[in-house]
C-alpha cells in the first residue's frame, strides 16, 4: 500500500523549491506586463464612453534621471487600478440602466398597443352585434320601435 517512491508532499516541495529568484522575476514582468495591458484596455473603455474623465496623476514631482539608463517602470499604485475598475463599474451600471430604461419603454408601448387592439376588437364586436340585431329586425319584420305586431 505504501509506495517507496516520494509522495506527493515531496514532490509538491521540490517543486516550490525549485522555483528560482530568475523564474519569479519572469513571472513578475509577465504579471506586470498583464496589468499593465489591463489598464490600457480600461482606459480605452473609459476613453470611449467619453462621460468619464480619468486624470492621470502629476508626475512632475518624479526626479528625472540625468544618466542615460534606462529608468525603472513605475508600478501604479493600488487606488489607480481601484479608480479605472470603479469608472468601469460605473460605466457598465449606466449601460445596464439605460438597457432597464429601453425594456421598461418597450414594455410600456406594447402594452399601449395590446390595450389599443383590444378596444378596437370591442368595437368591432359591438359594430356586428348591431349588425346582427338590424339583420334579425329586417328578417323578422320588427319595427324600429320594438314593439310586437299583432
């Protein structure tokens, strides 16, 4: 029952021990590089929609290199990507208000509209009863005053 072979746990810790310093600064860059392209695509929505402003913050108080290396990406901070997921958030409530809006305005017009067929079905109705009734008077001899002949 017992395998001599190394267990699970073992090969599980192998594993976490094996991943290195350079294969944590790989996957680093590869989440950096996702969020980053996260955040151009939310500023294109927002840039879309054209109802939301998002101000990118000053960065003049960021000290400019005077060597010509190549300066370190800054990672934006938690509040930003909050601000870009919330003007997302916001954006999608008003779509989904306004899809509300449209359905409630439709339903409101087909009930206008189902009312309307109704009416004009019980006047129809109305207009063959007496019809009928002129038909009954004109194969039954019955004067227009209702009264018997005797």
């Amino acid at each position: 029952m017992i395998s001599e072979g190394p267990s699970w746990l073992e090969n599980e810790r192998r594993k976490f021990e094996s991943f290195t310093e350079e294969n944590f600064r790989d996957f680093s860059i590869a989440c950096q590089q996702e969020v980053d392209w996260l955040k151009n695509y939310l500023r294109d929505i927002i840039a879309r929609s054209k109802k939301i402003e998002v101000t990118r913050p000053d960065n003049s108080n960021i000290p400019q290199n005077s060597q010509k290396t190549i300066p370190k990406r800054l990672v934006k901070t938690k509040p930003e990507i909050k601000s870009l997921v919330r003007a997302v958030a916001i954006k999608k409530e008003q779509e989904e208000h306004e899809k509300k809006t449209a359905a409630k305005e439709w339903e409101t017009k087909r009930l206008a509209a189902s009312q309307r067929r109704q009416e004009e079905e019980q006047k129809r109705m109305q207009i063959a009863k007496q019809r009928e009734e002129e038909w009954k008077r004109k194969a039954n001899f019955i004067p227009d005053s209702k009264k018997k002949v005797k």
